[in-house]
C-alpha cells in the first residue's frame, strides 16, 4: 500500500462509495420505515 502511487486514490473512491451506499440506505428507511413483522404472542 505503500509504494502503490494510485492506492491513495482508490481508497478514497471506496470510502466515497460506501458513504453514498449509507446515506442512501439511511435516505430510505427515513422515507419508509422499516417492515416489522407482526406476531402473534410474541
């Protein structure tokens, strides 16, 4: 990872893509809601 010049830049790419993978998944559940099951006794 060191002596790789274009790591820097990679990791920066699959940070920015995780953090739009989050924010799009929490953009969601605040729009929706989550499905909760509804059981019987429990």
């Amino acid at each position: 990872m060191k002596s790789d010049p274009s790591y820097p830049q990679r990791f920066k790419e699959a940070s920015d893509k995780f953090t739009q993978k989050v924010e799009d998944t929490l953009h969601l559940v605040g729009v929706h809601g989550i499905e909760r099951p509804i059981l019987y006794k429990g």
